[in-house]
C-alpha cells in the first residue's frame, strides 16, 4: 500500500499478470532495435525495420515479433506478399501460423526476401483470422529497396572505356596547335562564350524542362545535374568528325571541367532543393570532380609529346582514328548496352524528350550565341558541340552524393538518356555530310569549306594537286570563285 504526498488517502498498483509484463519486456525490448506498429491493440515488429540496400540476387532474413493484448483471436495467421514481385520476392514460405493462447501472448519467426532487380517496392504484410468470421487485425506494408549488384563485367567495360577515351585524347593531343592556343588565351572570346552557355544557359534550361514536363523528383533531379555538368568528353570526338577546332574543343573541355568544382555544386546548391529538401546539405568534393580531368590531361598531354617529338608516330595515330573509334562505337553499342541494360529499361518518352530538348536548344543556343559574336564557321560548330554536350561522370557523382541507393541509380537514368540524346543531332549532321560529299563526287566541281578559304576540289587528275584541292590563284579564277572569309 502507497501513500500519497498529502496524505489525503492512499492507493496501490493495480494489478499486473504475468503475462503482460512479459508482453511489456519483450515490446521494451524489441522497440530499441526494429520497427514497430500496432492496430487494435496487436503491435508487430520487424528487425531489421525495412531493408534499404539489398543486392540483386542475394537473400536476407526479416525477424517479426507479434505480440496480442489478450487470447481472443486464437485461430491467426500471418500473410506476406510482395507488392512488385519483379523487384523482391519472397523465398520459401509466406504464410505464418502465430500461436496465441492463455500462456503466450506473443509469437515470433521469420521470413526470406530475395532481391531481384533495382528499385523499391513493399512487402504486404496482413495478420488475420484463419476461421470464420475471417477477420481482419492487422496491415502494414514492410519497404524493401533493391541495389545493383557490382559485376566483373562492369570492371571490365570501366577498364576499356579507359583505354579508348585515352586514345581519342592522344590522337587530340596530336591534332592540337599551340598557336591557336596562345591565340585564344591572349583574347578568350571562344572560352567566355561557352563557360556563358555552359553554366549559365544549359542550368536554367535543365531546371526549366524538369519543371514543365511530368517527372519525377529523381528524374528531375539527374536532369538537372547533367545540365551542371558540361565538358564531356565524348564532345572532342565530334568536334573533330566535323572539322571543328580541335584545340578550342579540347580547352574549353579543361576549363568547363574545373569550373565545375564551383558553378556545379552552387547549382545543385540552389536549384537542388526544389527536388530533394536535403539535397542542398551536401557537397561534392572538389577532388571527385577533379578526377574527370585524370580522362583528359594524360592522353592530351601524351599526344602533344608525340606530335612534337615523333611526327610519323603522330600520322599513324591520327589515320586509324575513325576506324578505331568504329571499334568502340561497336563495343558501346554491344557491351556497353549489355553492361548497362537495366538502364534502358527504365527509359521511356519523357526521358528522351527531355533529354531531346535539353541537346536541341544546347545546340541553337551555343551556336547562336557564336555567330553573334562573329566566330568562324569551324568555332561555331565547336561551341554549339560543347554547350550540347554534358559531362555524364560529373552528374553521376552528383547524384552519388545528392541521392542514397538505390535512388541514385534509378535517377542516373537520365543523364544516360542525355548522353544517348545529345549525339543524335551530330551523328545526323555527320550522315548528312557524308551523303552530300558523295552525291558532290559525281560532279565536276565539289566546293569545300574550311575555316579561313573557300577551296575547290575537281575530278580533273591533271589540274588538282595530290588531295584534290586547288591551292593556286589561278584555279580559283578558272572556275570564278572568289578566296574569302566564311563566318
């Protein structure tokens, strides 16, 4: 018996069963390490609470703890189902018999979820009556996130896709003229135009895009982290196919780069947040970004050194880079999609419209944007290039460190579709050409432009020197052209 503080009377503990204080203990116990929830008075735990990151393949165990305020439903059973059997299945069986009697209120077991393929999805976990009047207790859904499972063969397209882009950057390093480099820093108008495009223009259109169109915050979000992030290095490569300024390309590539260790992180800073609140709590190492420059620099760097010190070395690299680079459009086409499929299967039309807008207004806009400024025909194709092109390494870190799993993954979706996107117009561009030259090859006269002179090509053997082209005043007149400038 307890007195109170006053004195005014007393009073004792009510009375407490056995059975209830076991019931309390093993709640106690069980709230401190799983989720709980409870209807009607039957509370149900789990340990682990929800599975966040659950390998493709692989099988985890799920305890469950059901607990009962008293022995009316004697006749129950515990029913689970998954809600998207494509992602997680369960493994063995799914339905539990839960023994409730005078001397247990509570019963315990456990069962098996496989991970199938990346994404989330929830598990339906219903405990009811197993006899009439079949009586519903208790629902609860039980989330489950699937990860992608790491693969030898995603090393070994890491590792050749390396190997490639270093020598496309060595066959660019041959190409380049230190002149034009000196030139372009003594008066960078080319490099402000595109750093303006770039970072300026591409943002603000990636947001605008994402907003207007139905996507999700992940989508929305890769959207615009691949708007954030020009320099792709796939740029360089269609610059030189159609005879744009290689050296320009390859600078503006190194500057956009290390531009990004500010303006695409301030980006995602400001504008981030408008699709994942916390998103504007985390930052992206500089020396992450920086990484992209490791694709660049050395095979640069390297071709530079061969240009100046191995001139026939130089040649050779530069005359088997389209069959090379046929090669590796090949194992892109075939390995690359093979590594990467569960990609293409979350593709669908908003995605490559999406990313279809973003790659056609880059190009209008670059190229607009140098032709007010009164560039040459070979650096408008350059800018337009490099304000199309986005940097899919530097969005997938973005999202890396934005997004946790497997919702980085799911929202990498768009970047890829982006960079599928972008290259179409210059992949056009490039059959177009080529379609033309080879209808010209059929007539006398094939008019040819080039950054500086307008040239002519003939099928007259005699009057042509060892390229078809003219280079004398005097064939010039003969076919009245005029030798000027093209803007």
């Amino acid at each position: 018996m307890l007195r109170n503080r006053r004195g005014r009377g007393s009073w004792s503990w009510p009375p407490i069963t056995v059975l209830q204080i076991q019931a309390s203990v093993c709640l106690w116990f069980s709230a401190a390490y799983a989720q709980s929830m409870s209807s009607n008075g039957v509370i149900v735990t789990f340990n682990p609470p929800n599975i966040k990151q659950l390998a493709e393949d692989s099988i985890t165990n799920v305890t469950f703890n059901v607990t009962f305020p008293n022995n009316e439903h004697q006749h129950v059973a515990m029913f689970v189902e998954s809600n998207d059997a494509t992602i997680a299945m369960l493994v063995g069986n799914n339905t539990f018999d839960l023994v409730v009697n005078e001397t247990s209120l509570n019963t315990s077991g456990y069962f098996a979820v496989q991970g199938l393929f990346i994404g989330r999805t929830t598990l339906k976990i219903a405990i009811r009556e197993v006899t009439a009047p079949y009586m519903n207790i208790l629902a609860v859904n039980y989330n489950v996130a699937v990860v992608r499972k790491e693969a030898v063969q995603t090393l070994i397209f890491t590792i050749a896709l390396g190997v490639f882009l270093f020598y496309f950057n060595m066959v660019f390093g041959c190409k380049m003229e230190l002149p034009i480099v000196k030139e372009i820093l003594k008066k960078p108008i080319q490099p402000a135009i595109g750093f303006a495009c770039q970072f300026l223009f591409m943002p603000g259109l990636s947001f605008g895009i994402a907003k207007l169109l139905p996507l999700s915050n992940e989508l929305g979000l890769g959207l615009l982290a691949i708007g954030c992030s020009p320099g792709g290095g796939s740029s360089n490569i269609f610059v030189y196919l159609l005879d744009g300024d290689v050296t320009l390309s390859i600078m503006m590539t190194f500057i956009s780069i290390v531009s990004s260790i500010g303006m695409t992180t301030l980006w995602i800073w400001a504008l981030g947040r408008y699709f994942i609140p916390d998103t504007s709590r985390n930052i992206i190492p500089p020396q992450k970004i920086l990484q992209s420059l490791a694709i660049v620099v050395p095979g640069v760097g390297v071709g530079l050194l061969v240009q100046r010190f191995l001139p026939k070395v130089a040649e050779f690299l530069v005359r088997y880079f389209k069959p090379v680079l046929g090669v590796f459009m090949l194992f892109l086409c075939s390995f690359g999609v093979y590594v990467n499929w569960y990609m293409f299967q979350f593709f669908s039309g908003m995605t490559f419209l999406s990313g279809l807008l973003l790659a056609i207004f880059g190009y209008l806009f670059g190229g607009l944007a140098a032709w007010m400024f009164r560039q040459t025909w070979a650096r408008i194709k350059t800018i337009a290039i490099e304000t199309a092109f986005q940097n899919i390494g530097i969005a997938l870190l973005v999202l890396r460190f934005s997004l946790g799993q497997p919702d980085a993954d799911l929202a990498a979706v768009m970047p890829v579709s982006c960079l599928f996107v972008q290259i179409l117009p210059a992949v056009i561009a490039i059959i177009g050409r080529t379609i033309y030259e080879r209808k010209c090859s059929d007539k006398d006269i094939i008019i040819d432009y080039t950054e500086t002179k307008l040239y002519v090509k003939t099928k007259d053997q005699n009057s042509q020197d060892e390229h078809g082209i003219f280079t004398t005043d005097n064939s010039k007149q003969h076919h009245g052209i005029k030798e000027e400038r093209v803007l």
